[in-house]
C-alpha cells in the first residue's frame, strides 16, 4: 500500500504542463492540449491539429490577442523588443507559464537583460542565425524543453 501511494506521488511531480519543440526558425508549444504553432513551424497532422498559428512581431505593438480551448486560455500581448522589432508575450493564465518570444537574436551576453525587460517571462524563444534558441535564467536550454506551472 505504502508503495503505491508513493509512486503516484512520484508520478505527479514528474508531470508538466506544457512543453516547447524548437523547429528550424519556429517552435512548436503545448500547453494542457493546446497546440501553437510559431513562425511556420508544422506538427505531424497524425499528433495534433494546430490550434493557433503565431508569426513573431505579427502584432501591433501593445495589442492583445485571446485564445481558448476548453479551459485552457492564453493571452498573445505585442511587447517592444529590441531595437526596432516587437516581441510577443504568451500568458497561459493566472499560475500559467510565460513564454516571450523576440523576432530578432540577442547576443549572449545580454541574456541577462531578458530578466529586466520582460521581469514576468519564464522563458524566451530568440534567432540566432536564422535558427530558435530556448533561454531560461540566462542559460540555452535544449529542445524539447518542458515546463511546469508557477506558482505567482
């Protein structure tokens, strides 16, 4: 009994509530059954449907978008990025993940500015030369990179 009450707390622990697949200059990201497809980026049609399809600074700036698929929602808001470009910001809600994702690169030893300029960001989807790169906490991370809800 004791057991088996501790594998399902095992089990629990080790889930996630979202995930991101980096596919050439796009990402695919999954969150609680929603799919997003990012500057072009295609999931197996056998897997998925694509729920939303996102082109990076596709947004006027400070514009908000909102999807939802069930209960899961997320809200798509235009940031300044750097430079002359703009950046999206994908809210999955009051406890849900952050993702910012900038239309342009950043050289690497400005990642730590990504924490000043978008302070509620748990993760940034970058170029860098023509091909997405995962940050999180100033560090590359590898693909696929799942993710957890935060407790705020």
């Amino acid at each position: 009994m004791i057991l088996i009450i501790l594998l399902c707390c095992c089990a629990s622990a080790a889930a996630h509530d979202g995930s991101v697949t980096l596919a050439g200059d796009g990402a695919l990201i999954r969150y609680r059954g929603m799919l997003l497809a990012l500057d072009g980026a295609d999931a197996d049609p056998a897997e998925q449907t694509v729920d939303l399809r996102l082109r990076s600074g596709s947004l006027p700036l400070w514009q908000s978008i909102n999807r939802r698929k069930g209960k899961v929602r997320v809200r798509i808001t235009a940031l300044p990025g750097p430079g002359e470009a703009s950046a999206l910001l994908l809210d999955f809600g009051k406890n849900g993940y952050r993702i910012v994702i900038l239309s342009t690169g950043m050289a690497e030893q400005d990642y730590p500015l990504l924490a000043q300029r978008y302070p509620g960001a748990d993760l940034a989807l970058l170029l860098e030369k023509g091909q997405r790169v995962m940050v999180k906490q100033e560090r590359q991370q590898d693909s696929p990179f799942q993710f957890s809800d935060i407790k705020r």
